[in-house]
C-alpha cells in the first residue's frame, strides 16, 4: 500500500522551476485516494515559495526595465551630442569653405610626396586654365610657370619640402591667352600634434597691377632723370657760354685802352 502511495504521488507530482533554478514539487490529491492532509500542506507551502519567487521575479524584471530606460535615456544623450557636434563640424567645415573657397589668393596645400592635396578655386581665375587635381605640382608649375623663372620655381619646390622651412619669392606666370602675371609666393610646413610633417600650405598672390605701377614708377624717374641730366648740361653749356662772352668783353676792353 505505501508503495503504491508513493508511486501516486510520483506519477502526479508536478516540478514546477522558480526563476533561481528552484525546483518546486506540488501535490495534487487524487479523488478517493487516502493519505490524510499531506498534500494539501505540500501544495500550499508551494503556493508560498511561488509567491516569494515571482515577486523575486517581478523585482528583477523593474530592475530590467529600469536599466533598460537609463539605457535608452544615455542612448538618447549621446545620439544628441553626437548630432550637436556633427552640425558644429558641419558648420565649422561650411565656415572653413567659404573662406578658403572666395579668397581672392591662390591658396594650395602640397603633400611630402609632391602632390596637391588642396587647392583654392581662385587658381583657375588667376591662371586662366582649368585646374586638374590629379596632376603633380610639378607638372602643373611646368604648365604655367614663365620658362625663365621655370628652374628657379622647380628648386624652391625642392627646398620647401626637403628643408621644410619658410620661403617666399616672385615669378611669373604665362596665361593661355599669352598674358604674363606676376606671383608672390609665401609658403610654410606643416605639422600635426604629434609632430609629423604634412607637407606644405602656400599662399600665391597676383601682384601683376603692382609690379605694373612700379615699372610705370621706374620709367618715370628714368625720364625725370634724364630731363634733370639735360637740364644740367644746358646750365652748363649757358655758364660756359657766359664765361666766354664775359672774357671777350674784358679782352676787348683792355684792347682799346691800350
């Protein structure tokens, strides 16, 4: 009889796991079947630890739920600074553009291997051809240069990058149309944080109108020279005429004296 008791129970028993991993055992009585209240004080212990284990539960789950919203609270923070900081940029690079973009100068950034890695579009106004940005700056100056400051441009763009010191001089450029303009050219290394060399930023200036006004300056005092130079030889010639003609008068004066 007890035997088949236990086998009841066994066969009923219903394993019931709480969220720890306990495992719970409720017994269900069966119609008709002896054995007292056993059951009944089994199945309400279980009821108990139930109880116990989904309140266990549920706190876990607000906890979840409560990590899960400071989650998506920070989520939201980092995504709106990360959008503050990316229209900042935005606006810095849109600022930066505009200066660089109307400069009325030929600004340009050479790479240590030769190569432009950024060039104005005033270039195209100032050398009245299109731009390639694929092209090296060597080939480009060979393009545009005057033939007889040519060499000298060449040299100076091997000193800049190889010494990487400041430098500045003037050459001329020849225009498709035949036009000769003159350019000023400053430039300057450039490095990182870290102290690597980036190449070199430069800075080219149309001073064609200058140079005009001072070779119309030089031919003026060229000819205020001259006229000045005539004059004095005229004065010359006048006072020396002078001094003759006075001799004479004495001269002849002493010959009707005597």
């Amino acid at each position: 009889m007890k035997k088949t008791r236990s086998r009841t129970r066994s066969q009923t028993a219903r394993l019931v796991r709480s969220p720890k991993g306990v495992e719970l055992t409720r017994f269900r009585k069966r119609p008709g079947s002896a054995g007292g209240n056993n059951g009944f004080i089994a199945s309400t212990r279980t009821e108990t630890q139930l109880e116990l284990a989904n309140q266990t539960l549920q706190a876990e789950i607000a906890e979840r739920k409560k990590a899960r919203t400071a989650l998506q609270e920070l989520k939201e923070t980092l995504e709106r600074r990360v959008a503050e900081r990316t229209a900042a940029l935005a606006e810095s690079e849109r600022r930066l553009k505009i200066m660089v973009d109307f400069t009325s100068d030929w600004e340009f950034w050479t790479s240590p291997e030769g190569r432009f890695l950024h060039m104005s579009p005033a270039v195209e106004r100032i050398v009245g051809r299109p731009f390639d940005h694929e092209a090296p700056v060597e080939v480009f100056l060979r393009q545009v240069v005057h033939p007889d400051d040519l060499t000298r441009q060449l040299s100076h763009l091997l000193e800049e990058l190889s010494d990487r010191t400041t430098g500045d001089m003037e050459f001329r450029i020849v225009r498709p149309d035949g036009e000769i303009r003159w350019i000023h050219h400053v430039c300057r290394p450039v490095y990182d944080a870290a102290g690597s060399f980036l190449g070199t930023r430069s800075s080219n200036r149309d001073i064609t109108q200058r140079k005009r006004e001072e070779e119309k300056t030089r031919t003026l005092n060229r000819t205020l020279m001259a006229l000045d130079h005539s004059d004095q030889a005229m004065m010359r010639a006048t006072a020396g005429s002078r001094c003759c003609t006075a001799s004479g008068i004495t001269f002849n004066a002493k010959s009707t004296s005597s």
